[in-house]
C-alpha cells in the first residue's frame, strides 16, 4: 500500500508539476505577446508622426515666410507713402522745397549766416581731450 500511495502521490506531483509548467510557459508566451503588440503599437505611432512631422515643419517655415513677406511689404508701403508724400510737398510746398534745397544742398540767402553744428564722433573719448592738452 505504501507503494501504490506513493506512485499516486508522485502522479499527482508530476500532473501538478505540468499543469503549473504549463501555465508558467501560457503566462510566459502572453507576456511576450503582449509586449510584441505594444511595440507594435508603438512603431506604429513612429511610422504615423514622422509622415506627419515634415509637412507640419514646412507648413510653419512657409507661416514664417509669409508673415516676413507681409512686413515688408508693409515696410514698403510705409515706404511709399512717405516719398508720396514728399514728392507732393516738394510739387506744392514752396516753403517745404525751400527747406530742403538749404538743408540738404547747403543753399542759403543772400547775407543769411548758418551754423552747422556736427554731432560728437563716437570714437573720441574724454582721454583723447585729455592728452591734447
């Protein structure tokens, strides 16, 4: 008897063994599943924003390029309007046209005196006064 139980016993062991060796191996190859799916999913993701990323770049650099164009053109514009403006003046402004032919020809009356007064040089500092003296 003490045979017979023994051989149950280790049958039952061996059956207990496998199922658990099974399970172990089930749980085992779902994990490796699961993984495999999730990099997958990944990778996919990866494959999905690198086709979306350069055409979202060159739409922003093209955004860029088209509000730099719009400044200047609006610089222009600007441009523009004042040398309108300053040819309209010139046509119809005898006071303004005198203006400008003294200021920027160095044209003046007869028996008209003009002191110009040049703005300090950058480059000449309180030292070089100092060691003129």
């Amino acid at each position: 008897m003490t045979k017979l139980f023994t051989a149950l016993r280790c049958a039952d062991v061996d059956q207990a063994y496998g199922d658990f060796r099974a399970r172990r191996e089930a749980t085992l190859w779902q994990r490796l599943n699961r993984i495999v799916c999730a990099l997958l999913v990944i990778a996919l993701w990866l494959v999905i924003i690198s086709l979306f990323v350069p055409p979202y770049k060159k739409l922003r650099q093209g955004e860029a390029e088209i509000d730099n164009l719009q400044a200047q053109a609006t610089e222009q514009k600007t441009l523009l309007a004042r040398q309108t403006r300053e040819v309209t003046l010139l046509q119809t402004d005898v006071t303004y046209l005198e203006t400008i032919a003294r200021d920027r020809l160095d044209l003046m009356k007869e028996g008209e005196t003009i002191f110009r007064l040049e703005p300090a040089q950058p480059g000449k500092n309180k030292r070089d006064n100092s060691t003129r003296r």
